[in-house]
C-alpha cells in the first residue's frame, strides 16, 4: 500500500482513463486508488506479485487535482523499486498517422523485452507510455536492453494488439536503449489489411455460386 499526503485539501477523479502503472499489472490494469482528506491511496490488487529487480512507475496524469481551483498536479507520478536502484533511462519519440503524418494522441506506445514479432499479440509490455497532444510520449524509468517497440490503438484496453480491429505501428529492429535519452524515430500508425473470409455463399439461382468476401 502506498500513501501520498498533500499539503492541501484535493479531489481525485478519472482514475480509470488518467492513471498508468508502469510496467503493467497483472491481476488488473490498475490498483485500487482511493483519496480520504489530503491523502491518496494506493493499494495493489490481491494476489499481484511484482516483478524482481524492477522499477515501477505510477503516472498520475490529471486525476489529482487541487479542491479550490481545480488544477491539476503537474507531472505527478511515483516511482519504486523491487530492486536495490531506481532506472533512469528515457525513451522519447511520436506517432503520427500513416495517412495524414499528423500526431494522434491516446496512443499506447509499448516496450517488449523479448524482441519477437508476434509478442505485441501475445504478452504485456515490459514498460508503457500514452501519446498526448501532437502525438509525443515520453517513457521514463526503463533499464538498459535491447526492446521491441510498437505503438497500439488500444481500444479493447488489454494492452495486445487484436489484429484487423487496431492500428499499429512498430519499428523493424530491436530498440537499443543505453543513453539517458534514447529519441525514437516517428512511429507510422496503419491499418493492417484483414485476411480475406468467405463468410457465406449463394447457391440459390441455378448454375450460379455467388461468395461473399470481407475485403
């Protein structure tokens, strides 16, 4: 259980669309966070068992907010470790649309530490970020490694990428973080072409088959 203490009287709301645990959970996306007086609380689901050797980093976005005025805590996130340090290197990039070039926001930019193609369908990222306005995402706290990098319209919100339903975009080679400041070329978000389906077919007039594709 974590507590933060304010020096003042706030609210607490949105939590569901503002705040991001990262590296993702894995009972459930997010810990119970409640607010009494001037203290938030965070208590992570039964059950949950945190990585080794890890830092954790809990983005607050604008869900805090003082009482009065109704501004919200810049930049407020809290960051812990599993381990005996706290990882400092940064990953900095954008998505933009393939179609436009434009930045699309509410992105999920995701690192893999197993670097396989087929990891953004099947497993959670080791670390995340969400592309804010112009299509930017900063990634803070991320160790040293080689990483799988992809950016996933999330719309089912279970962090993998369901293909034909979400954009995607990705970079071809393992991302090599070493520097503090590691800038990600843009990332191009499309569409991926379905696979073509014979959902049902027609043989009701004589001598003629009519099949039906979803392309």
């Amino acid at each position: 259980t974590i507590r933060l203490t304010f020096d003042e009287w706030i609210t607490l709301s949105d939590v569901s669309n503002q705040v991001l645990v990262s590296p993702p959970l894995t009972v459930r996306p997010l810990p119970d966070i409640s607010l009494r007086g001037k203290t938030v609380t965070v208590k992570f689901p039964e059950g949950e068992v945190l990585r080794p050797n890890t830092t954790y980093t809990i983005h607050f976005g604008s869900a805090v907010k003082d009482l009065h005025e109704g501004n919200p805590a810049a930049n407020l996130r809290y960051v812990f470790s599993t381990g005996d340090y706290i990882d400092s290197l940064r990953v900095k990039g954008e998505v933009r649309s393939a179609l436009t070039g434009t930045g699309v926001e509410k992105i999920t930019v995701a690192l893999y530490d197993n670097t396989e193609d087929s990891v953004v369908r099947k497993q959670k990222p080791t670390y995340i970020a969400v592309t804010g306005p112009g299509g930017t995402y900063l990634i803070e706290n991320v160790r040293a490694g080689d990483y799988k990098i992809a950016a996933i319209e999330d719309l089912s919100r279970n962090l993998k990428w369901e293909d034909g339903n979400e954009r995607i975009a990705f970079q071809s080679t393992p991302l090599q973080v070493r520097d503090t400041l590691t800038r990600v070329p843009p990332l191009m978000l499309f569409s991926n072409k379905p696979v073509a389906r014979r959902p049902d077919a027609d043989a009701r007039t004589s001598g003629i088959v009519r099949l039906r594709y979803n392309t």
